[in-house]
C-alpha cells in the first residue's frame, strides 16, 4: 500500500532569499558602463601598444556579454511553469553560469597565446595612457561589483556576475601598476608578463565557477547541503522505519528540490506533520520544493527503488 503527498510549504514564488527582482537596474548599469569602456580600452590599448589593455579588453567584453547571459537567464528562471516546462525556466540560471565559466576560459586561452608571442616582441608602451586608461577601468569594474555584492552569497549566477566584476578591479589595478614601473623601468616585457598574471587570475577565479556550474547542471547536490545529514533527519522522525530513494539537486542556482521515500509502521503522517516536515528542511538545509512520498511497512514488499543505484 502506498500513498503519496506532495509537501510543498509555500505556493507563492520564493523571494525572501533569492536573487531580488530589482536587479535590472544594477544590470543595465553595469553592462552599459563596461560597453563603454570596453571600445575607450580597445582604441587606447591599439594606440598605445599595451597587450595587457587589450587584452584588459577582451577580458570586459566577455564580462559584458556574461553579464547579458545572466541578466537573461535571470528573466526566463522567473517565467511560470508550463505544460512543457514543469519546473519553469529556473535551470537557465545554471546554464548561464555555466556558459559565462567557458566563454571566461576560451578568452583566457587566446590571451595567453598572444602574451607568449608578445613577450619576445614586447613593442613599445605608452604608460601614461595605460596608467590612466587602467585606472578608469578600475572605478568602473568597482562600481559594477558592488551592485551584485548583497546577491553573490545566495545565488550562483549573480556570484558569476559578481567575480567577473571583482577580478576585473583586480586586473585593472595590475595593469595600472605595470604601466607605472614601465614608466619608471622602460621594461616593456612587463606588459605580456602582466597579461600573463590577468590570465591566471581569470583561471583561478572562474575554475570554481565552471566546478560549481557543471556539478548543479548534471544535477549534483547543491553546495552547504549534507545529503546524509537530510537522510538522518528523515530517518529521526516518528514512525519513520526506513528513508530510501533519496534525491537533492538544484532547480536554479537559488531553489533546491528533493524526493524522497519514507516507510512508516502506520499511517501517522498528515498535512499538518508534511507541513513541519517542510518547514524544517528549508530553515535547516535550504531546500525549497520537498516531494515526499510514504509507503506502509510490510515484510511481504519491498519498494523497487529501495536500491540506493536504482533511479
């Protein structure tokens, strides 16, 4: 005998501790101000024969085209579910974060190629006007990091958006001090091996992001949950004699999801108990939309999926 309750604590959208619809703005801002500056680095750094601004450059117009993605998949993971799509859009946020990690790691590549090439060809530098240039960077890439500071803790995609933006300040501040011991040292080398260092700051920063991104997207438990710890709570609940067919995964890289079965010595569940049950999984262990189905103790059936192997 098998009964199945669908424990859902709340049928309202999520939005105590999700990304925060408001995020428009710090998103329009952020990717108006970075186009710009990316065609004011671009035609400095051609002028002034800098590799590390342009390259400074490539690094921005991927953050840009990033920060699009993430605007965008932000916008569909708040469309309703359909027929079609049970969950909503919500997983798009995961793929952004996914794609911004690649689109990170290829521009990365390209750089380092020409700083190899460069270094035994550095060419010659204006330092002032990468000095300068750099520095305008800086405020910008700044300014833009904080918008998606209150978010980056909460939400995978917007902690993306928020490191690109932060490694950028950083990047922009190396450029600015290699412009500064050109300018004294007339060491032009200096400038493919600092886009060599912006190239392993990027790689550093984004690896986490691709390992986190990847893992959420092949349905992998969530970071800061314990799936063992979920099951002994489970398992600690009243008339509860066996949890199996356990799954966690992420619908977004703000709502978590879990299915689970619960064999029981009686019928001594009800709505209100599925409700607790409920609540403490969200406060406890962060996840949002708990599937909970509940079989009766019998010696003569064993559930199919009582395997820990069997999906």
């Amino acid at each position: 005998m098998h009964e199945h309750q669908h424990c859902h604590h709340d049928h309202h959208p999520h939005t105590h501790h999700h990304a925060p619809k408001n995020y428009n703005i710090p998103f329009a801002v952020g990717i108006f101000l970075n186009l710009l500056f990316v065609c004011i680095e671009s035609v400095y750094g051609y002028l002034s024969g800098s590799l590390a601004l342009i390259a400074d450059a490539g690094h921005n117009f991927s953050d840009v085209a990033g920060l699009a993605l993430a605007w965008f998949a932000l916008w569909l993971s708040q469309k309703r579910p359909n027929i079609n799509y049970s969950f909503g859009l919500k997983k798009s946020s995961i793929l952004a974060a996914l794609f911004n990690s690649l689109f990170l790691l290829i521009a990365v590549g390209i750089i380092i190629w020409e700083a190899i090439h460069r270094i035994k060809n550095p060419g010659n530098i204006k330092p002032q006007t990468v000095i300068i240039v750099a520095g305008v960077g800086l405020v910008i890439n700044g300014l833009t990091a904080l918008f998606f500071f209150k978010g980056k803790d909460h939400d995978l995609n917007i902690r993306g958006a928020f490191l690109h933006m932060a490694a950028d300040a950083l990047i922009s501040l190396g450029v600015v001090l290699s412009g500064i011991l050109i300018s004294y040292t007339s060491w032009m080398w200096l400038d493919p091996i600092i886009s060599l260092i912006i190239s392993v700051v990027i790689i550093y920063g984004t690896w986490d992001l691709l390992k986190h991104s990847l893992s959420l997207s092949m349905d992998a438990v969530p970071m800061g949950i314990n799936p063992m710890a979920v099951k002994e709570y489970l398992g600690s609940l009243e008339d509860v004699v066996e949890v199996h067919d356990l799954h966690i995964w992420a619908m977004s890289t703000t709502e978590t999801a879990l299915s689970v079965h619960l064999t029981l010595k009686k019928n001594a569940l009800d709505n209100q108990k599925l409700l607790l049950i409920s609540k403490y999984l969200k406060d406890h262990f962060k996840i949002h939309h708990p599937t909970i189905q509940f079989e009766f103790f019998d010696q003569n059936f064993e559930c199919h999926f009582k395997p820990e192997d069997v999906i």
